[in-house]
C-alpha cells in the first residue's frame, strides 16, 4: 500500500513537474517572440532615422558652411563601425571637412569647425521629428563673425510658425535680426533683477499693431532705458515718431540724459516716450 501511495504521489509531482516546464517553454517562446519584434523595431527605427541624418547631415553642413567664397561649402558623413544585425549598438563615426580643408579626424579641428560641425549635426537630427522650439544656448561663444552671420542666416531661413528657435548670445550679429529680445538685467535700487522684453520684428508688422510695445517713460534716472541704450536696433521711436538707424549706445555710467544717444544724433530729453522695434 505505502509503495502504491508513493507511486501515485510521484505520478502527481511529475504531471505538475511537466506543466510547470510546458507553462515555462511557452512563455519562452512568448518572451523571445517579444523581444524579435522589439528587436526588429528597433532595428527598423534605428536605420530609417540612421538614413534621414546620414542624408541630411551632408545638406545642412553644406548650408552652414556655404559662402560667397566657397559656395560648395563643406563636406561630412556619417558611418556605421561595424556592419552587424545590431547596429545600434555600434559605433557610430562623423567627419566634417571644413571648405578647402583636407580631411582630419574631429579632435583635430579648431574650436569653431567643431562647432560649427556639432550644430550641423543638431540641426539633422532635429530634422527627422521636429519639436515646436530648438534651444540654443551661446553656441556662438567660439565662433568669429562670419560664422556667426551663417548661423543667423539658418535659423532665419528655418524659422517659422511650427518652428520657433530661442537663443541665448551675447553677441548683436546673431541676435540683431531676431523678432523679439528678452533682456535680463540688474536693478541697483533695489539689488535685484529683472527681464525685459524688445519687439524688434519687421517695421511692416509692428505698424499693424493698435498699440506699440512701450518699453519706458525716459526720465532723467531710470535704469531700464539706460540698458536699451545699449541695445542695437533697426527701428524706434521717440514720442510716437519712427526713426531708422536706431544703432543704440551708451557712454559713461551717467545719467540717462548725459549718457544716451542715438546713431542720428537725436538726444533723449528729460521726459519722453520711447518705442523699441
């Protein structure tokens, strides 16, 4: 009797041994197929945006470098290390040729091709899914004028409605022509600071609007027109009047109607109501 019962006891042990081993194979089976279609997506993913930025790279770098001297402008690439049925997982190689450069590896470029090379690759890779802004924090600060110039003309040829492009420079070449400026500045009377905003787009759409933006009553103290001084403008106003040429500078820490003038000579009086464009 006891060996019967061990028997039947063994039997029950190994028919729940053999379930548990086919639950086990099937969710193998189950798992593996998961992971073959991840991995298929994947590597679909990965090559259809591989092929977009190895493609685009070559137009935006071109652009970026183009001049009326070189107007090929440069050359780069990107490559795959290794050919496998992982590439993302492999190295991935980008040379820049700068216009009449012969080719070098990337360590050996100068601070501004190195820039100029990253931001061709930003601008490819933003354009295979598009956000609604693009950042760009002093990428100018290793750059000289006519890199700055190129920059400029990008992004103004790239912006539009679904695409809004916010930087941060400190240099008037790239932010002369933008639509609008947000200053950040300190208040001395009362140690803190403080942000304002310029509306400098064309003179066609500000004459549009009812009312113009109205940075600042201009009194004989009153910090917030002292730093548009030193701001470089297209176009203002004084008491309601356009002007051109509105090329702001300040001279000396005086006072605001010592201190402030305008590229046509007008001078700033005591009181008067000034429109930035």
């Amino acid at each position: 009797m006891r060996a019967m019962e061990r028997l039947e006891s063994v039997k029950s042990r190994l028919e729940s041994t053999e379930q548990d081993f086919e639950d086990s194979r099937a969710a193998l089976r189950s798992a593996r197929d998961a992971f073959t279609q991840v991995k298929e997506k994947r590597f679909d993913l990965f090559n259809r945006a591989f092929a977009h930025i190895q493609e685009q790279i070559t137009h935006v770098y071109k652009d970026l470098t183009r001049s009326d001297a070189y107007p090929l402008g440069g050359q780069a690439y990107l490559d795959i290390e290794e050919d496998t049925d992982t590439p993302y997982l492999s190295g991935i190689k980008y040379h820049a040729m700068p216009p009449l450069k012969r080719f070098r590896d990337m360590e050996h470029l100068s601070g501004g091709e190195k820039t100029m090379a990253a931001l061709a690759l930003l601008f490819a890779i933003h354009s295979y899914q598009p956000s609604p802004f693009f950042v760009l924090d002093e990428v100018d600060a290793a750059l000289d004028n006519a890199n700055v110039e190129k920059i400029k003309k990008y992004i103004r040829e790239h912006a539009g409605p679904g695409m809004q492009f916010i930087v941060i420079s400190l240099k008037p070449t790239l932010f002369q022509d933008s639509e609008s400026l947000v200053g950040v500045y300190r208040d001395q009377e009362v140690n803190s600071s403080r942000a304002l905003t310029l509306d400098v787009s064309l003179p066609s759409l500000l004459l549009a609007m009812p009312v113009p933006y109205v940075v600042g009553l201009l009194t004989n103290r009153c910090d917030i027109a002292a730093k548009l001084c030193m701001i470089e403008t297209r176009w203002w106003a004084v008491n309601g009047v356009v002007r051109e040429k509105g090329f702001g500078t300040r001279r000396g820490e005086g006072d605001l109607q010592s201190s402030c003038f305008f590229a046509d000579g007008v001078r700033h009086g005591e009181y008067g109501l000034v429109t930035v464009y």
